[in-house]
C-alpha cells in the first residue's frame, strides 16, 4: 500500500485557493531539459510524432489561423512561455487541446468551435500549458511504470499460489493501483486548472470566462441527452475510471479561484468571432457528421445568440436534413431559404434546399434550386450527382 500512498496527490494548493483568487504564476525557469535515457526517448518520439502531424491532411494548414491561436496563449501566459511552443490547429470535432513535453500544443477543431471568446480559449490553452510547464505527462509516465511493475511482480508472486484468498488479495492490490493512479491524473488536471487560471488573472482577458466553458459544456452534454431520450446526466460527481474531475467542481473552483476585479475585463468575443468566422461552417458541418442532434442544435443556437447569419441558417438547415425524417425536411427547407434570404449567393444554401425539396416530393421547386446551385458553383466537386439529379426528376442541366 505504500506505493498507492506515493501515487496520491493531494493538490494542497488548490485546496488552499478555493476560497481566494489564484496566485500568478511563478517566475518562468525555461524549458525543462530531458534527463536520462527514459525522458530522451519520450522527446524523441515527441519529435517524431510532431513531424508526422506537421504533414498530416488533419493538420489544418492555416498560417493566419494558428498564428491567431497562439497570440491567445501568448497573452494568456506570456511571451517568454509561449515561445516554448509550437502551436498545431487539428481538424478533429472533440472538445480538447494536448502539449507534449517537448512543447507542441495540439489544439482540435471540436474546442474552436465551442469555445466562444479569446478568454474561453485562453483558460483551455493556459490549463494546457499548465500541464507542460509541472511536466505532468513525465510525472504520469513515472508513476504509470510504477505502478504498472508493482503489479507485475504482484501478478507473479499470486500465480504461485493456489488459494482463493491470494488471488482476492491481487485483485484487490490492482484496483487500488489503478484507482491511485487515476486519482494521480485528477489531481494533476486540478493542478493545472490552478496554474491556468493563474495565468488569465495576470492577464488582460477576464478570467470568469473559465468556468463558463464548463458550465456551456456541461449544457451542450445535456441537449444531447435529452435529443436521446437518455436521463439528465451528473456532473457531480466522479467515476472510479474518470482521469478528469467532474464538470460541476470545476465550474465551481474556476470561478471561484477568478480574480473579482477581472470581470471588467473584455473576453475578445468580437476578435474569436471575426478569425474563426472562415472556418465555422466547415467545423460545424464536422460536428453534424458526429450523428449527435442534441449537441449539434445546442452549438448553432448558441452560435446564433447574437443573431442568424446565413451560414447558420444554412448549417441549421444541413443538420435537419441529415437526420432526415419528413418534418425535419420541411424545416430544413424552410432555415434554406432563410440563409438565401439573407444571401442569395450561398451555394451551399441551395443545394441543401433542393436535395430537402426534392426529397419531399416538391421536385420541380427542388429542380430550380439545384441548377441556382450549379450556376453559382459550376466547379463544384459533386456537380456530376447533382446534375444526374436534375436529370432524373426531368431537368437540363
């Protein structure tokens, strides 16, 4: 048991903080340096697996994107830590963000697309570069070894004997490992949730923007449910298998570890809004294709919060008609025709409205829109479906 005590961490500093703002950061030491053969070969496969990213069709090749990323998590931490890093956008539709010890941040398209502000993406990247900077994924590795070799030679000593109790005893042994470790992992997350927003204190963004993720993520998770017929989920509490603290505690902690006087501060809405606006239709049209109505609804109406573009409306309209049933093709048509209203050139906008007219039994109105969308878009890549569409129910292309 005195390895599962080693493995324990109690986080005394966010226990200490709860009731007060975070502290700043410490003064920044620079990069910390591999030791050892063990932390060289991690390093190195850092490297190598950051090469195979930089030339990956899932890394998005946006100079003006990722350079816009990674001024965020420079004003969230500062320039002297955030020349440490190397920032890649990754086109994958999951709420999350990762830093590899030798300094590559990876930062998935599903975050972008939630996040809704330079303060909300600042907490994340900061709670990210938490982890970087205390060498958490070293630490894990460590502890992991640890553990995982304890158990071994446990696994040897008990399958040399024959009773029932023994082989209880093991069982037993390897739970409270793995439940140790796992408890490692939450602690280190609360660790770097207190570093994090020690960071965005001392910055000029508004901290309170940290819990708000949260509490959004936690509302998106519910929207999903509900589209699902499943119960209302908890958020508070912890599954034995969870490496994360539950969302409700961390709601809870970020807003109260954010400084009072920071809530003035702007959160860069306008400026998320502006550099991410090329990009949202393509990340949208991702989280569509993840099947999940709930949670796809939920992000476009809280995209939409200040108002419908026609990218919107649009994207409303392709997550109806994905699902597909018949009142859910009359409304598609129906948000298509509002994205025309307000920009009569979105190609895409007709093309969903006469693949949803068409569909629905409406084939000469579908026929209309499907030749306005090869007219505006002749180039495009499925121009030989849709015009063997048109042909189909009687029209030229």
């Amino acid at each position: 048991m005195a390895l599962c005590a080693v493995l324990t961490l109690t986080s005394p500093a966010l226990a200490a903080t709860k009731t007060k703002p975070a502290p700043p950061p410490p003064p920044y030491v620079g990069v910390y340096q591999p030791q050892g053969v063990d932390e060289l070969g991690i390093w190195r496969e850092d490297d190598e697996s950051e090469q195979k990213l930089a030339n990956s069709p899932v890394a998005i090749q946006d100079e003006a994107l990722t350079a816009y990323v990674k001024s965020v998590l420079c004003t969230a931490v500062g320039f002297d830590r955030c020349n440490a890093t190397r920032v890649y956008i990754v086109r994958e539709p999951s709420f999350n963000a990762t830093m590899s010890p030798n300094g590559t941040m990876r930062v998935y398209s599903g975050l972008l697309l939630r996040v809704r502000s330079e303060a909300e993406l600042a907490s994340v990247l900061g709670h990210e570069f938490g982890h970087f900077e205390k060498r958490h994924t070293l630490a894990s590795f460590k502890a992991h070894r640890k553990g995982t070799d304890f158990l071994s030679w446990a696994s040897v000593l008990a399958s040399m004997s024959n009773s029932a109790g023994v082989h209880r005893n093991f069982a037993d042994l390897e739970m409270s490992v793995y439940g140790s470790l796992l408890r490692f992992s939450r602690d280190h997350e609360r660790e770097a949730d207190l570093l994090g927003i020690g960071y965005l204190n001392g910055s000029t963004l508004r901290p309170q923007a940290a819990s708000q993720i949260w509490r959004n993520l936690m509302a998106e998770t519910e929207a999903s449910a509900a589209a699902r017929g499943l119960k209302k989920p908890r958020f508070d509490r912890v599954a034995f298998f969870s490496s994360h603290p539950p969302e409700a505690e961390r709601a809870d902690y970020l807003g109260a570890l954010a400084m009072p006087e920071g809530d003035g501060r702007d959160e860069g809405s306008e400026a998320y809004g502006r550099a991410l606006a090329k990009w949202l239709p393509v990340f949208l049209n991702d989280q569509i294709k993840l099947n999940d109505f709930g949670g796809s609804e939920y992000l476009i109406n809280s995209l939409a919060k200040d108002g419908w573009t026609a990218p919107l409306w649009q994207m409303r309209g392709e997550l109806f008609r994905a699902r597909g049933a018949p009142r859910d093709l009359a409304h598609a048509a129906d948000f298509y025709l509002n994205a025309i209203t307000i920009e009569p050139e979105l190609a895409e906008a007709h093309r969903g409205l006469g693949l949803s007219l068409v569909k629905t039994g409406r084939t000469e109105e579908g026929r209309v829109a499907l030749a306005r969308y090869l007219e505006l878009k002749p180039d495009a890549s499925d121009s030989a479906m849709i015009g063997m569409t048109i042909a189909s129910i009687g029209g030229n292309q």
